[in-house]
C-alpha cells in the first residue's frame, strides 16, 4: 500500500545529525523502506514544489507495483523547505532524526542544497538533488548525486547555440547572486571565452527581486543582441521577462532550465514567446520521456517539466541502487549508485561519474506560444 504523508516534529532536534552511527544502522525493522524528500510546500516556489511531489509520487507508484526495494512497499516521508535556505536544513534536520529513512531527495535550488550540505555529509545516507551548480559534486561529499546535468555542459550548450547557430555575439547575462546564478554565469562566460566572444553586460540581482527595470536598462544601454539567464526563482523570471518586454527588448534569449518551466511559463505568458533555453527534460527526447509525460499529465493535468522529472529518476535510481546492493547499508547502495551506467530516465541516460552527476548533456527547446518544442540534444563525454 502506497503511503505518501508529511510528517512533522515537535520535540527538540536531539538526534540531529550528530548521531551517524545510530541513524544508520536502525532501518532493519522497519516494515517499510522509508526515503525522506525535502520540497518546498510552502513560499515562492510552493506550486513547483506540487509537480516535484507529483514526479516522486508516480515514482514510487511504479516502484511498489513493482515489488517495492528490498521487498519491502516503499513510503515517502516529506518535509517543508518554505523555499529557503534555513527552512530547507531545519526540513532536512527534521528527517535526519527518522532512523528508519534510509534515504533522501532533496532540492532543485543549489543553494539550499549547499545549507544542507554539512548535514548530508554527517548523516551519512544516499541523497539525490536536482540543483546544477558544478561546485556541489566537488565539495568532497560523497552522499550527494545528481539527477540533472550540472552547468558546465548548460554553459556549453548555451554558448555554442548561440554564438554558432544564431549568429550573436553582443552578449548581456543576467543572473541570480546566489551560488547557482553565479557559477552557472561564470560557466557561461568561461564557454564564451572559449567561443572568442566577450560579454558585453552582466547583470545580477537579488533573488525576490520585484523590479528589474535597472537590469533592463543596463542591457538596453550595452547595445546586446541576445540574453542568456541564469534564474533560480520563476516568479522572478516571470517578471523579469514582462519588464523585458515592456521597456522594448526584444533580442534573442537562451536561457538556462527555468526559462521553461511550468510555473515561469504561466508566469511570463507570452513575453516568453519564441525564446530557447536549455532543458535537461524534454518530452520528446526520447520514449522514457514520453511515457512519463504520459503519467504525469494524467496526474496533473498539466504538461510536465524539470521539476517532476528529476524526483521521477531520482526514486528510481535509488530503488535501483538498493535493489542492486542487496541491503540498506548506505557505504553499498553508494557503490551501487556510482556503478549504474546506460540507465535510461525521463531526465536522460544516467552514466555517473566519480563525484556523483548522472548525466552529461542537455536538450535544445524552444517556447513556441507556449509549447515547449524539442529541438536536439547535445551530449558530452562523461
């Protein structure tokens, strides 16, 4: 029987994850496999948080009539990030004290998933994210694992579509001021250097921004002739992208995932018309795409998007590492994880690397009145 419940705590945080030992050995008797998922319920970010627990809900539908991991039914354990950074480990701390979740999804948003970093690295036990800041697999954390490609490859992507199939070389970045603005804005640069084309504005603003006309104007003056951005809220890309338009931009804009995401796209409406973005899902990449697509619009009634499939694959691949381990000893499902390679997810081919990321490669789509259209998928060597 599927169990999918939000589970709160009232007693002080005495377990925390001081306790590794403790936590990780108290899972044996438990007659379900329990897996923690931190997810934003309330906030900004509270309806992308619906379509991350909608992808992991047919997940572990899918799993349990499967047999479950372990033969075990397996029941999902959720906690309230609030989208932001100390909700999002007070969320994390909270699971950490359920000695029987064996392990974890956690956040699309990089930044949370750097707060919770140092409390992942304590408690030891298999955690998938969604958030594409190349530092975070190289942080010498070796619980952490991808699920999205990270933003060196975005960067590329990002690049050379541009510069080589549009033509463009007048440049103006816009990004958020956290970790994942910032490096993936450094990634992009890095790319364009590598292209032989300088940026001629880069913007940043705070994330929560409620008027961008300065960043807008900034760009009007530097005289670019395409946008590239870097959003790690969609509200704020929602706004960003009607003030863009009002003050007459109208140049090219490749942007990174959130450009088409569901929640942006509803947002913005049709100041996102014609616009491209790099998109680690894309329903017509491939049959798993479609067959989750499938699934989750007759869940949602809605298209889905990068929100849902990452929490979709990340399910499965830890029914996949456990299973393959055999026991939920965390040093073996870790080893497990590291060795899956040409497992086919809505997300891509996972092929993991040393440090943790899955996948190598992004898709190419275009807003086309609001549809979002495949247009090709650039892989990278692993």
């Amino acid at each position: 029987m599927t169990n999918f419940t939000r589970r709160s705590f009232t007693s002080a945080l005495a377990l925390g994850v001081a306790a590794p030992a403790f936590l990780r050995n108290a899972s044996a008797q438990s007659p379900t496999i329990k897996i923690g998922q931190v997810v934003p319920i309330t906030g900004p970010a509270a309806e992308a948080g619906k379509y991350a627990m909608a992808g992991a809900k047919i997940a572990l539908d899918e799993i349990n009539k499967k047999g479950g991991i372990l033969g075990k039914q397996v029941e999902i354990i959720t906690e309230d990030d609030q989208t932001t950074n100390p909700g999002a480990v007070l969320a994390f701390s909270k699971l950490a004290t359920n000695p029987e979740i064996v392990a974890f999804v956690t956040s699309i948003r990089s930044t949370q998933v750097h707060a919770m970093a140092p409390d992942i690295a304590k408690i030891a036990k298999p955690t998938m994210f969604g958030g594409t800041d190349p530092t975070l697999t190289k942080l010498g954390n070796p619980w952490l694992f991808r699920c999205r490609p990270n933003d060196t490859f975005s960067g590329k992507v990002i690049a050379e579509f541009g510069v080589k199939e549009l033509g463009l070389k007048k440049w103006g970045i816009v990004h958020s001021t956290d970790a994942f603005g910032t490096n993936g804005m450094k990634a992009l640069e890095a790319s364009l250097l590598a292209l032989g084309v300088t940026p001629v504005a880069i913007q940043g603003y705070a994330n929560q921004s409620q008027d961008f006309t300065p960043v807008v104007l900034a760009l009007k003056q530097a005289g670019i002739d395409i946008i590239s951005s870097y959003f790690t809220f969609e509200n704020d890309l929602g706004i960003f992208a009607r003030q863009l338009r009002q003050l007459g931009v109208n140049a090219p804009w490749v942007g990174s995932p959130s450009i088409v995401n569901t929640t942006a796209i509803k947002l913005a409406g049709p100041a996102l018309n014609n616009t491209y973005g790099v998109a680690d899902y894309a329903e017509e990449s491939s049959p798993e795409a479609k067959a989750f697509a499938d699934s989750y619009r007759a869940m949602m009634k809605v298209a889905p998007d990068n929100q849902s499939s990452w929490t979709y694959d990340g399910m499965h691949l830890l029914a996949l590492a456990f299973n393959k381990a055999g026991k939920t000893d965390p040093d073996a499902v870790r080893a497990a994880m590291l060795s899956i390679k040409g497992y086919k997810g809505a997300e891509g081919e996972y092929n993991f690397d040393a440090n943790g990321d899955g996948l190598h490669g992004y898709n190419v789509v275009k807003n086309v009145g609001g549809k979002i259209e495949f247009a090709k998928h650039i892989e990278f060597p692993a």
